[in-house]
C-alpha cells in the first residue's frame, strides 16, 4: 500500500527546501543507493518473485557487518515468502523499537513501463524501478542506517529491531501477520515506524511532512435481490433489478455521520495553514473543535472527497451483477458496496446502517470476508518530538501533520496486537504525480538520500 490522500488545494506557503545535504553523495549515500539498486533488482512480485531473495541478500549484509546470527532470521511460510528480522542490541534500558517495511511489491510489466521495472535507473535525478515509492526506499534507508550505526559503534538505549516483510500488498501470506502469530517475542516492541507517512510535495515545493496514526478499516458487503424471474413480455412490479436500484439510490443519498479522533482533529487544525483558500482554512479550523462545526464539515466533504473520506465512514457501491438473458425477468440483482470504516465503528454497526437506508427486506445484506478492525495509535510525543525537531532542522517551516490513512497498510495488525504503529518517514514525493504501483515508479535522488538521513536522525533521537 501507499500513502492514500490527495491534498485538495493546498498551496505550499514552504519553500522548496533542500535541508542539509548537498547535491553530492557522501559514502553513507552511496552504501544506501547499492543496498536500494539490489532491493530494486530483486524481483519481489507475487506471481514470480520471491522475497526470500530479498531478505537472504540484506542477511548477508548484516552477516558481514559483524551482527551475531542468532540476531539475524530469514524465515516464512513458503519459500518464496521470507521475511528478515534482525535484531541490533542496546543497552535494554527501554523497551525496544521496531523498524518495519515491506519487501514485495506489485506486479510491473516491462511494456507497460518505459525502462525495466527490475533495473534500478537512473535518470534526470529520479531513480526509477518497481518498488522505488513503495516501500523499497524505507527498506534500504533501515538498512543502510542500522549499517551505519552499527560502523560508529552506537549503543542505543533500547534494542532496534528490523522487519522487512512478505505480501503487503496482498499476497496470501502476509508476513507481519505471521511473524505475530509465529514470532511474537522476535518483533515485540513498544512501538513501531512504518510506511503510510512521510512528505508532501507539490510542484518541487515540500509543503506538509506526515505522520500516520490511524487507518480507516476496509469492509466489503453485498447487497442482494432474488426474484422467481420469468418471461419477459409479462413483466410484474416486483423486479430484482428495480428493487436493488430503488435500493442503492438511497444509499447515494445518504452520508453517514462526521466523526474525528485525535489523529484527524490534529490533521486538520496543524494542515489549516497550509490550505490556500481561507474558507478552507477556516472550516478545517472549525471543524477539529469540539464539538466539530457541522457546516463546516459539509463544506469540506463537497469540495474534496480526501476530507470527506478522513470525516467519516464511507459506503460506496462498486459492482454490479444481475439478470441472466435479455428476454428474462432477473431472478437475481446483485452489487458490491465497498465501506471504509472510521477507526472504532464496527463492521456490523456498518451493516444495521446499510439495513436501515436501503429500507427493504428484501435486499439481502451480507458482509464479505471479515473486516480487520484497526484501532488508531495514541500520538506520542518522544516521536512527534523527534519528527518536528528532524523536520525544522532539515526541512525548515514544513508542518509536522498527524494523518489518518484513508486505506490500510501492515500498521493495523501491528496496533490490533498492542503494538502502536506510526507512519514516519522523510521521503517527500509529488501529490499531483503518485506513481507507486503505477508505471515508471520513481524517487528523487535528493529525496531519497534526505529520507536516508531523515531515519538516521530518528533512530537515533528515538533510542538515545
Ligand atoms: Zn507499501
């Protein structure tokens, strides 16, 4: 997964900002770039890569650096999904910190690209290859940063823990899972950083750095009419389709009701600022008070689908399927509605809501599959700390803003097993050019070494 948001005309008041580093690449730079050019090179697909390759490859890096092998495991339920977990030990004086990303990647097709998707390339300052956005950088940047404090001798305070993991994206045998299930005590932390934060970019300028708190909870349901059916020429008024479309027309008229947490509260109060409209600054202001202006909320919801997806549950249709000749009556009117759960709602609250909108009983609702509920991590202030001071220091005047992600990464199984889990990261990419899982996927170069250095800095500020 990625980051899912849009920034609805926001306009970065920020300048570009080229923090510290300069356009010339140090050895830690370097040392990042070989470890990202041999994740990129590793095909890491579900239909025919391999993440066992992957984790074998960075094993051995830390093998040669001098890490014990007990502290060192490639393991997974197939021999194609393997995961790593390896262990840097610190003094125990805090409970540990886990560092995870994942290793797989979508399905990329070389004729639909303009390079090959397994080579990492290089071109008018961009790296391109599959993997590049999404989640390959963060995993060369934990990488290359546990390498490098590991050469300068650092002691932390706690033990840091790496996870780079199998099918996030949604293979069969997702790692974070079964690393909970299999090898809890391995990954046990007291909080984690993964994907789902990181920067914002428009037109170069870097306008809003991300930290992710929260994930609404996906939940499909089908909605289901079932008539006797019958010729044609004798049509009679109780037809399926008719039924289901009367149906699903009051489900397009209704919303369900504004809700925040913390995390969104946060979002739009420190974001307001950041908009370029003063109407929208202003509703954003009012609606993080408590209780949320109602008006406010309504305005915000018309103009950008992105807020009105962080101000509450959402239920859309996305399929349909019905009848089964042209010269019949349907015998069966089917659709998918496609819910995203604000955190804390549950899945069957979601479904005696559909019941009572779409108000027919004969419109049989069931859910399908089993939603993962995903409860918000608490805002920590050690991190939002060493977030706002990293990002003052390297990317002057961008706001530090908490996010709730609209879809759903690994952080959820993490935070439902006690484990709260932050999107955190110094990658800043282009909102109006997001190419993760699309075609030409890419990263900055300078992005890329600022996140590099923007990790460094937080592992370090986190386990001093
Ligand atoms: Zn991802």
């Amino acid at each position: 997964m990625f980051r899912l948001r849009s920034g609805p005309a926001i306009v970065a008041f920020v300048c570009a900002s080229f923090g510290v580093l300069t356009a010339q690449s140090g050895p830690h730079e370097l040392r990042a770039r070989e470890i990202f050019k041999q994740l990129v090179e590793i095909n890491t697909t579900e239909a025919n890569g391999s993440t066992t390759r992957a984790a074998e490859a960075m094993a051995e890096r830390f093998r040669a650096a001098g890490f014990p092998a007990a502290d060192i495991h490639v393991f997974g339920p197939s021999p194609r999904k393997g995961n790593l977990v390896v262990r840097y030990r610190g003094t125990g004086a805090r409970r540990p910190l886990l560092l995870l990303a994942h290793l797989d990647v979508v399905e990329a097709r070389r004729e639909d690209w303009s390079f090959d998707p397994f080579t990492l390339t290089e071109k008018d300052g961009y790296l391109y290859g599959r993997g590049t956005a999404d989640d390959k950088t963060m995993a060369a940047a934990f990488v290359a940063n546990l390498l490098r404090l590991k050469s300068e001798g650092y002691m932390p305070a706690r033990d840091l823990i790496l996870a780079l993991t199998a099918d996030e994206e949604g293979g069969t045998e997702n790692g974070v899972k079964w690393l909970l299930a299999n090898h809890r005590d391995l990954i046990d932390a007291e909080f984690a950083i993964n994907e789902g934060g990181g920067g914002v970019m428009r037109k170069g300028r870097y306008v809003t750095n991300e930290v992710q708190a929260a994930e609404k909870v996906y939940q499909d349901f089908r909605l289901e009419v079932r008539n006797s059916g019958g010729h044609s020429s004798l049509p009679e008024k109780d037809n399926a389709i008719y039924r289901l479309s009367a149906g699903l027309s009051r489900l397009a008229a209704f919303e369900f009701p504004v809700q925040l947490n913390d995390i969104t509260r946060a979002y739009f109060s420190r974001s307001a600022p950041a908009q370029a409209e003063a109407q929208t600054r202003s509703d954003m202001l009012a609606v993080a008070k408590q209780p949320p202006d109602l008006e406010a909320a309504a305005r915000l919801s018309t103009n950008s689908p992105y807020f009105n997806s962080l101000l509450r549950t959402t239920c859309v249709a996305t399929r349909l399927e019905g009848g089964h000749a042209l010269n019949a009556l349907p015998q069966l009117a089917a659709a998918n509605v496609n819910c995203r759960i604000f955190p804390g709602v549950s899945p069957i609250e979601v479904m005696a809501v559909l019941t009572k909108v779409v108000s027919d009983a004969e419109i049989r609702i069931s859910p399908v599959g089993e939603a993962t509920p995903s409860k918000p991590a608490t805002l920590r202030d050690d991190l939002m700390n060493a977030v706002e001071t990293i990002v003052k220091s390297m990317f002057p005047g961008v706001p530090v803003v908490p996010v709730m992600s609209t879809g759903a990464t690994d952080g959820l199984y993490l935070r439902n097993a006690g484990i709260p889990t932050y999107g955190a990261d110094g990658l800043f990419d282009d909102i109006d050019d997001v190419r993760a899982h699309g075609r030409d996927e890419r990263v900055g170069i300078k992005q890329f070494n600022e996140d590099l250095e923007f990790h460094y800095r937080l592992i370090t500020a986190l386990s001093k």
